[in-house]
C-alpha cells in the first residue's frame, strides 16, 4: 500500500520538476531574446541622437589622434564598433578620408563599443558583490582595448605597422569582392526594434528609456533564473563544454561574433554570468579576446561588396590591430586582469566612481582632446 502510493508521488515530483526546469528554460530564453533586443534598441536610439552628425565627426581632422578620439567618441554614441567600421570603410572607398586617417579611428572603434558592457554591468548595481564581479568583467575589456592602443598606436603613428601590414594583405585579397551575409539575429530583433522605435515617435529619448527599462529588467530576471536552475550544473557545463579551456572560449568567442555581427552583444552576454559567479574573469577572457576578432567581419564584408583594395586594407587593418593586441596582451594578460580588478574594487566603495569611469573614458575625455586638437 506504502508502495502503490509512493510511486505516484515521486512520478509528480519528477513531472513538477521537468515542468520548472522547462519553464525556467523557456524564460530563459524570452529573457535572453529581450537583452539582446534592448541592446539592438539602444544602438538604434542612439543613432538617432548621433546619425546627422556623424559624418560631419568622421571629417573633421585627418591627426592620428583625434582620429583615435573620433572613432571612440563615435562608437560610444551609436553603441556599435560595427556600424563605426561599416562607416569609415564606406568613407574610404568613396575618397572622403584617407586610407592613413582611418587606422586611427579603427583603434578609437574597438574602444567605444566596450561601453555596452559596461552598461550592462548596471543592471547589477543593487547587489554590491554581484555588481563587483559583472563591472569587472565589463572592463576588462576596456582595459585590453586601452592597452592595445596604447602599444600599438604609437608604433602605427611612427612605422607605420598596421597600415603597411594591412596593405599586403589586401593585395592578396584581390578577387574576393561581391560577399554579403545576413546576420540571423538581425531578422528576429531588428524588426521589433524599428517597430518601437516607429511607436515612440522616433524620438531617441523615448526608444532609448524603453530599451534601458528592457535591458535591466531583462538583466535583473536572467540572473534570478541561472540561480534556480541549479548553478552548479550551469556552472560544470559552462566550465566542461564552453570554456574549458582558453583556446576552446577564444574560438567561441569568435564564432558567436561572427555569426551575430556584434560584439557588443556576444561580450555583454557574459557579464550576467560572472555576475552571478557562473563564470570567472580568467574563464572569460579568452572569449572576449575571440570576439574582437569575430567582429572584424562586418568590416571586411563592407569592404568586399566596394571594391575598393584600400576599404579592403582598411578591414585588414581591423583585423591586424586586434591580431597584434591579442598576441601582445594574452600572454600579458595580468595587465588588463589587474587594473580591472583594481578598479572594480574601487567601485565597491562608491557607485559614482562607475558612472564618472563612464562619462569621462568614453565622453570627457575624447570630446576635450578633439576640441583641443581640431
């Protein structure tokens, strides 16, 4: 009798527990889809804070460093290293700016999109330790940027490194034009995007406060979910299957990169795992390191459908600023761990020191010294 009515009961606390673990994953991914649709909405918001102006930026000067500036100032307005490369290739096949001006900007863009993540790590501000964990793991990704450019620029400004470099290349490049590629992410968030955007008016600041309420509440909820599930099971199988081992993160990195054409979004979805301790900085770092690389491909299909051998060169230039940066600072990778984590413990003390980081790297800062340098 004991038996018979045991059974029954551990058969509905089985089919309760698939039904939770099927719904969380379900909301996992509704959650997920509204990140990545908040961080698509936010690149559109921005660029229509930015978009008439953004031509008038790019011809302002041709000195390699508010070159630099530009590119930073540029890409942290419209949210995407992407756009900004697309941009400055389309620039160069036309003549509007020279081949040498645009390396410079190329480095600015690589910095620029890293505020994304640093946004994202908001969404963690109300749990101190959390918030500590996502921040650094939000920056040090500037901090490789930051440390990229500042080896490699000044040898670009000098030897010409890069340029001459990428040059090369391009003329073994000869015969590829006429590619395209069609993001499949793009097909199921941006239409949704424009349809807020059209909802709103099209005013930037309206789109723009829908897409931060999505992002955090999309934040807020996947992190609550990944800790229902079980974190040590996400955590074993994050750890056996996705970055085992830091080859294995890189080459994820830049397929995942490669596929969604954003490195904004394939970097900002790890914040929330570290976050909520799924991950490790050292876990992440190769990926993030493998979605710099990934994310050279918009330029180089950009470049492909001008024709132009010197936009070519110019996405090869992309391509070879990130190539060197990576085989500089993977080795010295206690560089960019260590000023990330000593700044993301400064941040512990006081949240303001993340919103000043913020304004002043990616906005006071470029916007002064282009003032200065114009």
């Amino acid at each position: 009798m004991i038996r018979h009515t045991a059974r029954p009961q551990l058969l509905g606390t089985l089919s309760l527990g698939r039904a939770a673990t099927t719904s969380r994953v379900l909301a996992l991914l509704i959650l997920l889809y509204l990140f990545i649709l908040s961080i698509t909405l936010l690149s559109a918001s921005f660029k229509l804070f930015g978009a008439e102006h953004t031509d008038r930026i790019f011809h302002a000067t041709e000195n390699p460093l508010t070159g630099l500036m530009i590119g930073i100032l540029g890409t942290s307005i419209i949210q995407s290293s992407s756009t900004t490369t697309s941009l400055v290739v389309g620039l160069v096949a036309s003549g509007l700016i020279g081949y040498g001006s645009a390396i410079p900007m190329i480095m600015g863009a690589n910095i620029g999109t890293s505020i994304t993540n640093t946004l994202v790590s908001l969404g963690h501000v109300s749990r101190r330790e959390e918030f500590r964990r996502a921040f650094e793991a939000s920056i040090v990704h500037d901090f490789f940027n930051l440390c990229a450019v500042a080896v490699l620029f000044p040898l670009q400004v000098r030897f010409n490194l890069i340029g001459a470099s990428a040059t090369y290349l391009e003329r073994l490049a000869i015969g590829f034009e006429g590619m395209t590629f069609h993001s499949p992410l793009a097909t199921i968030t941006k239409p949704v995007a424009a349809w807020i955007i059209h909802a709103t008016g099209e005013s930037a600041w309206l789109s723009t406060t829908v897409a931060c309420v999505l992002l955090f509440l999309a934040l807020n909820n996947i992190v609550r979910v990944l800790k229902a599930m079980v974190l040590r099971k996400v955590e074993r199988f994050f750890q056996r299957y996705i970055f085992r081992t830091g080859a294995l993160g890189f080459l994820v990195g830049i397929g995942l990169t490669v596929m969604v054409q954003s490195s904004s979004i394939t970097t900002s979805l790890v914040v929330p795992l570290v976050g909520a301790g799924v991950l490790t900085v050292r876990q992440v770092y190769p990926y993030l390191l493998g979605s710099n690389i990934g994310t050279t491909i918009t330029a180089f299909l950009a470049s492909f459908v001008t024709g132009s051998p010197q936009a070519v060169a110019v996405a090869f230039a992309h391509l070879l600023f990130n190539s060197f940066g990576i085989l500089i600072f993977w080795p010295l990778k206690r560089i960019p761990l260590f000023l990330s984590s000593g700044l993301a413990s400064w941040t512990v003390r006081s949240r303001l020191i993340t919103v000043a980081y913020i304004v002043i790297v990616f906005f006071v800062v470029p916007s002064c010294i282009i003032f200065f340098t114009r």
